[in-house]
C-alpha cells in the first residue's frame, strides 16, 4: 500500500508533538528493570531512540511537506474560484522543493533528491497548465497578479507575452458600451474593507509575491490596447494578497472599461 505525503505529514507532525514525551519515554525504558527484561528494553531503546539529528531532519522534512499541505487546503477552498490560484500555487511548490533541495544537498543528499524530484513533478504540472488558454487567463485577471506575476526570471518570457495577448483577444471579443456614460468617469478603486486587525498571510499571499523585476508601468488610458497596457503595469491596483478578483471587476470600473473581465469571470469561471 502506498503511503502518500499527506499521511507521513501528519505522523511527523504528531510525533514533533510529542517529542518531550517521546524522548522521555523511550529514555527511562531501562530504569527500574534488571535481567532479561532489562536487556530487552535497552534493545528497544536503541532502535527507538532519536538523537537531536534525526529531531533536525524530521523537521525539515515538515518544512518541505508543509507547503503540499498549505496549497492543498487552499485548492480545496468553497465558493471560490480556483482556477486563478493554479499557476502561482504550483510554481509557488516548484520554487520552494528546488530552493529546499539545493539547501539540503550537501547534508541531506537523499532529502535533497527526493525534493528536487517533488519541484520537477510540479514543473510538468505547470507545462500541462499552460497547454490551453483558460488557466494563464484566470490568473492573469486576478488583480493581484496580472501580466507583471509573469515578468520575471521564474518564467519564460513567452508567458508574459502571450498572457497580454490573450487580454487584447479578450477586449476585443467582449467589447461593450460603457454602461455609464458620465464625462471623465473612469471608475473607482475597490479595497477591501478594514476589520483593525492585521491579516495573516495566506499561501496565495505567499504566491503572488513570488514575482519579481515587475514590468515597466503603462501610461493611463481608456480603452484597447491601451487599458490592457494599463493592466499590464507595475502598479497594483490591491493590496498583497487580496483574493477577491470577482468582486473587484464588479466595483471597479478603472481598468478595462468596457469590462471584459468581469464578462470572463461570468461567463467562464463563475458559469454565469
């Protein structure tokens, strides 16, 4: 029977845990014996036994499952579209085993091969990813990560450029007159309401920030390339790790007026 990552995950968890009674435990096996049942405990208790090394490298094994875990329970996440998680998220896993196995390969050369392995499983999950359109469009009309997610070394520069693309082939497509015609309206930002309490950073949050050397900021415009331009710029439009990339297109009227991407996420990842 196989065992898979998530079930030696939560035995290693469990046993960091109990590590104090654990040691304790199999430390005073012998104490209070004599004979044969002596010997016999002083067996087991070197076959049990975990030095402080074997304590290191249980964690970092965790260390190294933990994102797994993390991007898993986001995947698994209700009422929310998944679809724009996809990219960051699996090159998120792919950037932390390769970081984790370079670390580890001198000392943990097994631990570090196993790693690299996990980072080039998640490589061809990515390539897969990106054999169609829909994945690449759903992150790139998630507000915090856009084009400039995919402006930098992680990425072949091949995926930036196609992912503008696609937004021009989206304008173009799903081009309407503006709703509301009011003189130099262009829209208002969205931000997300604050509780006085500071967020904990999620793994999205984790992901998005994976980006790097973003692009050259586009100059203001209203409408065409030019709003896809605006997009593509270096200037977020929310927060880091905002996560709400449906209502954003509902409230915000300041980027692609003619609202292409709220036709998108109708029509395409909310079915609407």
């Amino acid at each position: 029977m196989k065992v898979r990552w998530n079930t030696t995950l939560a035995e290693l968890e469990r046993a960091q845990q109990l590590q104090s009674a654990f040691d304790a435990f199999v430390s005073d096996l012998p104490k209070g014996l004599t004979g044969k049942a002596k010997r016999v405990a002083q067996s087991r208790k070197k076959k049990w036994e975990m030095s402080s090394g074997d304590w290191k490298f249980t964690a970092k094994l965790v260390q190294a499952l933990e994102v797994l875990k993390l991007c898993t329970l986001e995947f698994s996440t209700k009422s929310v579209p998944t679809i724009t998680k996809v990219l960051p998220l699996y090159k998120l896993v792919e950037v932390t085993l390769n970081e984790l196995g370079e670390k580890y390969a001198e000392d943990e050369p097994g631990l570090s091969a196993a790693l690299l392995a996990g980072a080039t499983v998640a490589t061809k999950y990515i390539f897969n990813a990106l054999f169609g359109d829909y994945v690449l469009l759903g992150a790139v009309l998630h507000p915090a990560m856009r084009v400039a997610f995919f402006a930098n070394d992680q990425w072949d520069p091949s995926v930036a450029i196609r992912a503008r693309q696609l937004l021009l082939n989206i304008v173009k497509k799903y081009a309407q007159a503006r709703q509301d015609n009011s003189p130099g309206r262009v829209g208002t930002d969205f931000a997300p309401k604050s509780s006085g309490e500071t967020p904990q950073l999620s793994i999205f949050a984790m992901a998005t920030a994976l980006k790097t050397n973003p692009a050259p900021a586009a100059p203001r415009a209203v409408n065409g390339k030019d709003e896809v331009e605006l997009y593509c710029g270096n200037i977020s439009p929310v927060a880091q790790g905002f996560d709400d990339p449906l209502t954003w297109w509902k409230v915000s009227r300041l980027l692609f007026n003619l609202n292409a991407g709220l036709i998108f996420y109708n029509r395409t990842i909310w079915g609407r």
